[in-house]
C-alpha cells in the first residue's frame, strides 16, 4: 500500500464522519436545504480560492519543473471548480463578492496557506490531498448508482467524474514522490481531514 493510500485508510473514521454527515445527505437525496447550499456556495468559493493560491505557492517552491507544471495543473483544476461555483452563486441568488470567511473556513485556509509557505513539497501535498481525495470519494460514492435528479446532481457529477479523480491522483503523485521519512505527514493529513468535516458542520448548523 503506497503512502496516500495509508494515509487515507488512517483516516476512514473521518471520511466515514463526512459521508454520514446531515449536509453531504442532504446532497445525496436532494433534500437539503437551499439556503445550507447557498451557504456553502460562499465558504467553498472563499476557500478554494485560497486552495488555488496554495497550489500556487507550492508551484514556485517547487524544485523540479515537473512538479511546477504539475502544481499549476491543478490550480487550473481549481479555477474550473470556481467557475461551477459562480454559476451556482448566479443560481442561487449568492453574492461571492461580499461573503465572509466563517471561522472554520478560515482556520481551514490559514492552515494550508501557512502549510505552503513554510514546509516542504511534500508536507504541502499532504496538507492538500484530503480536500481531493475526500470529494473524490464523495463525489464517487453519491453517484455509485448514477447520478440522481435532482438540484445537486451537477456536484455529484463534478466530484464522480474521471477527470476531478485525476487531478486526485496527480496530487497523490507528489505526496509518493516526497514522502519517505517525512513523520509530519500523518498529522497534516489528518488536521485537513478534521478541517473537512468541521466545514461541513459549519454550513450545516448555520
């Protein structure tokens, strides 16, 4: 088993938490309610706007060309994920040009933020791959039986699809790549995994 795969199976009792979570059901079934996804709409844009700066930080630390281009690969996947948002800001009556960070959202994109500056391409690839990975299997396990119609299908479609689980992969790639003897991966991966489910749990009790 490779380093993301143990990673990700130290931390099953967080996916597992995410999955269950009211919020990510009430993705799955189309019940939730439109106002939490409107909510979430603005926390999740906000972030993945600092996600994308990550991406980018990490790219000009970045030794090798290789992993500079593989860096700024996945900012693009970001800015595509950006766009979704803002069609769903449009639809959904949200203004992403006034929202304000919550407290998890911003103790979530402090923390990857500093993690980029300040540590190595590796620590910064595991701070990063819980956000992909966990969606990732979100995405693929809402749409195991299709993806469903209702108003949450787009996200279930964006986070099932072949090519969000490849820039999944693409990341994981360089936690592999720098991983050996590096023992401040396993409590990086899992501070951003206890930052996922605490995102979730703010959009939802708002």
């Amino acid at each position: 088993m490779n380093v993301s795969a143990q990673l990700w199976e130290a931390n099953q009792d967080l996916a597992q938490a995410c999955l269950n979570h009211p919020f990510i059901e009430g993705i799955a079934n189309g019940t939730l309610e439109k106002a939490k996804f409107a909510g979430y709409v603005g926390q999740d844009a906000f972030f993945l706007k600092a996600f994308a700066r990550a991406y980018s930080i990490a790219a000009v630390r970045a030794k090798e060309w290789e992993d500079f281009t593989t860096f700024h690969a996945l900012a693009d996947g970001v800015l595509a994920e950006l766009k979704l948002h803002k069609s769903y800001a449009t639809n959904w009556g949200v203004d992403l040009s006034t929202t304000q960070p919550g407290n998890a959202t911003r103790r979530y994109t402090d923390f990857l933020l500093a993690t980029a500056w300040s540590t190595d391409i590796g620590v910064i690839a595991a701070a990063m791959s819980p956000c992909m990975r966990l969606y990732s299997f979100l995405g693929q396990q809402l749409g195991a039986n299709g993806i469903p119609d209702h108003q949450y299908a787009d996200w279930i479609s964006t986070y099932s699809n072949a090519e969000f689980e490849a820039l999944t992969q693409q990341l994981e790639s360089l936690v592999e790549k720098y991983a050996a003897g590096n023992t401040s991966l396993y409590p990086t991966y899992r501070y951003a995994m206890f930052c996922e489910l605490d995102f979730f749990e703010a959009v939802w009790a708002k």
